[in-house]
C-alpha cells in the first residue's frame, strides 16, 4: 500500500486530504510544518510527500531542498501543494526536484487525488521509490 506523507499546516486542508487519501485506501502521516515533515520523512519513508509552500519553522522549498539533499529521502516523489499562483514559485520548485505544483485553488480536492494516483501509477510501473 502507498503512503503519503501530507505536510500542511492548515489542519482543515490537511485533515480534508488525510480523508479523502484514506477512502481512497492509501496509508496517510501528517505533518504541520516543513521540520516536522522532514522528520517524518527520514523515518516513515513515505512513497509520496504533498508539500504546501507557505508554512511557519520551515517553509516547503526549504524542505524541499533538504528532502532532495538527503540520500534517504531523495527519490521520494515530491508534489507541491500552495496557493502561490506564481509561475516563478513553479519553477522554483520543480527546479529543487519537485515532481508537480499545484495549486490549491484551481482544483477540487478529487482532481489533486487524481494526480496524486497518476504520478503514483507512473512510479508503481517502474518501481516506486523507497517501500
């Protein structure tokens, strides 16, 4: 089973998306904020980490920068997650390694799981990272 590691710090959002991954029948952790996550993430190993950009400790680029620095967690598929609309924050990220940004406000939670499945299904097919 897939486990994705949602770091979010609006626990609405980050409650909102643990449901609807857990009906969807994937295991889910949750993190509030970008340390947190990265503590998470060394030692649940996650197959998928959604990451929000604007987050108090350590905001998702930096985590990002340090997921991509550390072997343990450097193949770990990385989606940001943000209401940053900027095309420069996009690059920015998909730069660091980040595998999609999205943001939040231009789709409906069941289309953000729908591409949370896709990049998922693109690495089950050539062996998903880390489980």
């Amino acid at each position: 089973m897939a486990k994705i590691l949602i770091v979010e710090d609006d626990p609405l959002m980050s409650r909102m998306y643990q449901k609807i991954f857990i009906f969807e029948k994937y295991e889910v952790e949750t993190a509030g904020n970008g340390q947190e996550g990265l503590d998470k993430a060394r030692t649940t190993s996650p197959t998928l980490i959604l990451l929000d950009v604007m987050m108090p400790i350590m905001n998702g680029l930096q985590t990002l920068d340090k997921l991509k620095a550390d072997p343990a967690t450097k193949t770990i598929p990385v989606v940001m997650l943000t209401n940053l609309a900027g095309q420069q924050d996009a690059e920015t990220a998909l730069t660091k390694g980040a595998v999609k940004y999205i943001v939040k406000s231009e789709y409906e939670p069941k289309q953000v799981t729908d591409m949370v499945k896709e990049i998922l299904a693109g690495y089950t097919r050539n062996e998903v990272p880390n489980t």
